[in-house]
C-alpha cells in the first residue's frame, strides 16, 4: 500500500495535493481490499458448504461475526468520536482501488 501510495501522481491543480490525492487513493485502495475480502469470504464459504464438498465431512467454515465486539470496544478506546463526510478529488480513489484490484506477485528471492 504505501509503495503504491508513494508512486502516485498528484494532480498539479490541487491546493493540499500530499493530503488530498493521499486520502482519495488510500479511500480507494481501503474500498478494493475490502471487496476483495469480501469475495475470497464468499468464495470460500460456498466451497465449504456448495455441492462440491466433501459428502459427510465433519469440517466446517465458521466466519465468526465480530461486528458488535469490535463495536464496543471502539467505542470504549474512543467514548467521544464524530461522524465526517469524506470527499475527494482528482484521480486518487480511481489509482487507489485500481493498485488494489491488481494481481499481487510474490516478491522475489
């Protein structure tokens, strides 16, 4: 993430580029590893649970929800928190989620 970050173009025309090209292509490179999460979840629960598994297998895929665990202790690190819009210019989000969605090589020996 932050070699890509690193490489990014910034737009000439932006007043605070590091800060706004920066936010816009870590929101888009936050939103693709996101999806990708996502899919490889659902791909992989629809292979432990699809017609393709294993007929009487005593494995199975627990994708434990933590959503209000996380919630809570959040609010319990952070008591006095606010909501923000985030908005973003440029191509940022675009680059962003474009060097997120790429296949990803192993690095050489």
């Amino acid at each position: 993430m932050w070699h890509g970050l690193a490489g990014a173009q910034v737009p000439a025309w932006s007043r605070s580029p590091a800060g706004l090209a920066a936010e816009g292509w870590l929101l888009g490179f936050a939103t693709a590893v996101i999806s990708r999460v996502r899919a490889a979840e659902h791909a992989a629960a629809c292979q432990a649970t699809g017609p393709g598994a294993a007929a009487g297998s005593r494995t199975a895929l627990v994708l434990a929800d933590r959503t209000q665990v996380i919630r809570r202790e959040a609010e319990r690190a952070y008591p006095l928190t606010r909501t923000a819009r985030v908005t973003y210019s440029g191509s940022g989000y675009q680059d962003g989620y474009a060097k997120a969605s790429a296949p990803t090589s192993a690095p050489a020996a």
